[in-house]
C-alpha cells in the first residue's frame, strides 16, 4: 500500500480507498467527550463498516470492561459491541499470562494488581488469579505467592494497597503498568494518572516496568495478534499526538490526526498521514 510522505497531505478521499481492513479508534476525543458525542462519529463508524473496514475500539482505560465501553458508547449512538473492544488491561492480561505460568496443581497464577473491574476481569478472562491489593493484607500469605503486578488507574488507592504491589515487585524484579498517563485532565485542573501510581511503585521497588498502553507499540502489536491483521492494513485514528499518533508510527501503522480532542504539536519528523478537524471531516469525503 502506498502512501504520500508530505506532511498531512493525504487526502480525504484517499482515507477510503487505501484497502483498510481495520481500524484502531481511539475514544475521548476522537469518538465523543466527556459523555457528549463528536459530531460525525456515529456516522464513521457506520462508513467503516460499510466499507469493510473492521472498527477496533482502542481505549488506555483499564478501568472500564469492554462490556461497559461497548454499552456507553451504544448510549451515544455508536455502534460497539464488546468483542470490538482492545483495552489496555486487556494488553497487560495478555502479557502476564505470557510472562507466568501455572503452579503446581495446576493452580492460576496469582497476580497483586490495583486497578478497576476491567483490570480484574481481563487478568481473570486469561486465566489468572487476580488479587486486588488491599492494606489490611500487606502480610497476607498469598503475597508472596504473587507472581505478577499489575498497575491500573486506581483513585481510591492508599499507601498501604501501593505498599503491597511494591513488595511483589521487588520480589519478582518487574510489573505491568496499563498506561504511562501522569496526569488525567479534569475540569478544575488535573488528577494524578496511572503513570503516577506506578511511578510509586516503581521507585519504591526498583522493578522493570512493562507499559502495555498508548504510545507503547505492544498495544497496538495486541490488537494486530487477536484481529489477524497486518500493519499494512491498519490504520490508528486519535486526537493525541504523544499516545494515539506516537503508538501508531512506532507501530508502523497509517495514522490520522483529529483536532476534536487534545491540542498538540505534530513532531515534523513523524507527522500523520491525515491531518483533520474531526472524524466527521473523512466523512464528508466518502
């Protein structure tokens, strides 16, 4: 498949006939914000099925299950169902399942994670044995029967649950982090992400950190294995250059750049194929 070097320069019209086979969409900002839809975004979705080309809902938040996604991107009117969604803590379930194997008797392996239920569900969904990390059992016996961390965005975590984590990262040198976000926009300002929670645990354990999400390649290289695609037939849609854009050219994939969400300035060396407004834009073009 060719494709034009100059920067944003491909046109609308050639988005649909570049022989996609999928597309990886990312959500907030592409798709709605907040809880309000973008203008359009049902529409693309409905074209991309149209035209053959598979949507794949590629989201960095661990904490909601695909179910739930797929139902609250239905209320906004887009057409989801849970098998089309590719989470991060899908990706993370995915490579500690990779990484451990099954104890004697055939027991799941034990993994200490903090997170939301979609962190717990994915991690249970590849076999595993999730253990969500909880102060009052710092000195549990299982801790040190743990053979995983994971780290999800977790707002009501304390000291102690992060205490827990760190010690079966110290013990088994590494852990799984969904995402690298270091901080999550809110109204008022910012809260803490992800990336700050593992931070934490990173520093206090010393353990090698394995990110699974946006902008790391292995996200995408997730979403590849379990739809049967080739990178040539694949392109990302995202309205953040350092996380949607970023993963799509480390993953060597098409990309389009949407202005609905997050500004941000396009790395001349790398910029996206499409350059456009919004989702509504390629429509128009169809």
């Amino acid at each position: 498949m060719s494709r034009a070097s100059s920067p944003g320069g491909m046109s609308p019209e050639q988005f649909w006939h570049s022989g996609f086979r999928g597309a990886l969409l990312d959500l907030d900002g592409t798709l709605f914000r907040g809880r309000a839809v973008i203008e359009g975004a049902p529409e693309f979705v409905r074209a991309l099925r149209a035209s053959g080309i598979q949507p794949i809902f590629f989201t960095n938040n661990s904490s909601r299950t695909p179910a739930q996604v797929a139902t609250f991107l239905r209320d906004l009117g887009i057409d989801a169902q849970a098998e089309e969604v590719a989470t991060s803590a899908q990706a993370a379930a995915f490579l500690i399942r990779r990484r451990t194997s099954a104890k004697p008797h055939g027991e799941p392996p034990i993994v200490a994670f903090v997170g939301g239920p979609g962190l717990e569900e994915a991690l249970r969904d590849e076999g595993l044995e999730p253990r969500k990390a909880r102060a009052d059992e710092l000195r549990a016996a299982w801790v040190n029967r743990a053979s995983a961390v994971a780290v999800g965005l977790a707002p009501d975590a304390c000291y102690g649950d992060l205490a827990l984590v760190a010690r079966v990262a110290y013990r088994i040198g590494w852990m799984v982090l969904t995402n690298p976000d270091r901080r999550l926009p809110v109204e008022d300002g910012f809260m803490p992400g992800n990336g700050a929670l593992g931070a934490f645990v990173q520093t206090a354990s010393s353990a090698d950190v394995f990110v699974t999400g946006k902008p790391d390649p292995s996200f995408v290289d997730y979403a590849l294995q379990r739809f049967h695609l080739r990178r040539d037939e694949v392109v990302i849609v995202g309205d953040n250059v350092e996380t949607d854009v970023a993963a799509g050219r480390a993953a060597g994939l098409a990309t389009v750049w949407v202005k609905s969400g997050l500004d941000g300035e396009v790395d001349p060396a790398h910029t996206p194929e499409w350059t456009v407004d919004s989702v509504a834009a390629l429509l128009s073009h169809r």
